[in-house]
DNA sequence: AAGACACGCAACCGCAAACAA
DNA sequence: ATTGTTTGCGGTTGCGTGTCT
C-alpha cells in the first residue's frame, strides 16, 4: 500500500527543499541519476538529479525503494523465522539484521516487526503466560514442509551467495549495480511480480523465487563502462518500470 | 452509506559514528 | 587535535487504505 503521491505538498517556494511521498518523476530522475553516475555523495546526487531534496531523502528512497535487488514479494514465514531468531539474538539491530536477507531493508524488517511480529509475540506472551520460551513457535509456525533453522550463519551463507541485500554504494566511490528482471532481457519479460499475485510465497521455496529473479548483475566499481551499457539494455528499464509503476495499478507496489 | 477505528508502510527526525579538511 | 560534513541507524510519526459498526 502505497500513499498517493501528494506533488508539491510540502513545496512553499521553489528552491525550499521538498519532503513528503516522492513523486514518480522524482524516482525517475534518482534512478537515472544512480544508474549513469553513481553516487559521490547523497547530496551531490540530489544537486545533480535536480532534485530538491535532501541527501539524505535520496539515500533512504534509493536504500528502502529504487534499489534493483530489492525483493518485491512479502516477507516468507521462513524471513519472519530468520528475523525472529536475530531479533532475539541481536535486538533491535536492524541493519544487522537486513544484512543478513537479502533483498530485505532494515526499514522493511523494522515495520514488520513493529507491526506484526512484536504484536503476536506480546499477545502470545500474555496468552501462554511463560515467559518468552514459546514465543518463537508461537508467533511464527514454521511452514509445515520446511525446517527452518533459523541461525545467523546459515542466513549469512545466503547473504554470502546472494547479492548482499544492503549493498553499499560507497560514499566517494561510485559504484552501482543494476538487477536485470526476469533473465529474458531480450524480449517479452514479464517481471516477476509475485507481490501481488503470489500471496502465499511463504509457503514454497522462497529462495527459488528470489533466485530466480537475481538473473544478471552487473557491477562496475568505476565508471569505465559506457554509461549506456546499463540502461541499453532492451527490455531491462521497461521490466524495472512496469514492476515500479504497474500500469493497471493505482499503487505503485505491493 | 458513512463515520470510526485499526493497520501497514513510507518517510522524517535526531543522534552518533565515520571521515575529510 | 579540532571542526565541519556526510552517512547510517533506530525510533517515531503521518497518512492512505481496509475493515468494522
């Protein structure tokens, strides 16, 4: 769910910098800006995009929203376990936290856990009265056909394998790595928007469906290459695009 | 049908750490 | 060593949407 984009809301004179939802065209523009020049600093991004809005706004639009490896689908009881388990271990550590599922954001898990996860374990607390032992299987049944064994190394395996999930763009060195969506970058790709659709991804192999999306990344540590080796590529921002703005949408996502 | 309420999520705020000059 | 700037993090808030009455 997804707040309309109020334009201009907060806009009282044209320079005064901008707060508020970020319109489509501002995603636009910060992508595109990321995507052909990296990132110096956030507020050379914001300068150079034209945008008037803080560095720091970029970052957290770019970190929690633009981010390509970004996954799409709702968390998967097998994340609520990880997230449970390293909660406990690491408390509020929410980036240590994100570190450890990739495509997952600290803002992400942070909201899940305030609105969901702390709710059902307080209620659980309260129902069976002990204590937090049986918190855990209490608040997040484990899928029935899978094990989870939530420890921190196994998730940091994955983290390992996969592309990191909260991959750094460097302060001062300009770094970006671009997702191409569903592999068929030639032709009729159909993004995998399993947000939507797939409401029970939980409950099969959710690293199958993140992996399947995790095609191509390519990733340069300079700008080398031509800029327009990123985005020429067919098919590639209009796959980003329509998963961002769905056409037959009136939310941007989810 | 309409108002009240609850929920979920995007984004802001304040602070501390890291870094550069 | 000091100061200013930037980044990163966690807590919190505001608002759109869905549900209930």
């Amino acid at each position: 769910m997804v707040r309309k984009p109020s334009h201009g809301d907060s806009i009282k004179e044209e320079n005064k910098e901008r707060k508020g939802l970020w319109s489509p065209e501002e995603d636009e523009r910060l992508f595109t800006q990321i995507t052909y020049h990296g990132v110096s600093t956030w507020s050379s991004v914001a300068q150079l995009a034209g945008l008037r809005r803080s560095g720091k706004s970029c970052r957290l639009r770019w970190m929690n929203y633009l981010r390509p490896d970004l996954k799409k689908e709702p968390i998967s009881k097998r994340e609520e376990e990880i997230i449970i388990s390293l909660q406990r271990s690491l408390g509020n550590r929410w980036s240590t936290i994100a570190a450890s599922m990739p495509g997952r954001t600290d803002n992400e898990i942070k909201n899940y856990w305030n609105s969901r996860i702390r709710k059902r374990l307080s209620a659980a607390a309260k129902a069976g009265g002990g204590g937090g032992s049986g918190a855990s299987t209490e608040a997040a049944p484990p899928a029935a056909e899978e094990k989870v064994k939530p420890e921190p190394t196994n998730a940091t395996t994955a983290a390992a394998a996969a592309p990191p999930a909260d991959m750094p763009i460097p302060a001062r060195f300009p770094v970006f790595s671009c997702q191409l969506l569903d592999g068929d970058v030639g032709g009729e790709s159909t993004p995998s928007t399993t947000s939507s659709t797939q409401q029970n991804s939980g409950e099969e192999s959710e690293a199958s469906v993140a992996d399947s999306n995790m095609i191509h990344f390519l990733s340069f540590d300079d700008l080398d290459y031509p800029a327009d080796f990123l985005v020429d590529v067919p098919g590639a921002m209009d796959a980003w695009e329509s998963e961002l703005y769905p056409a037959n949408s009136t939310s941007s996502l989810y």
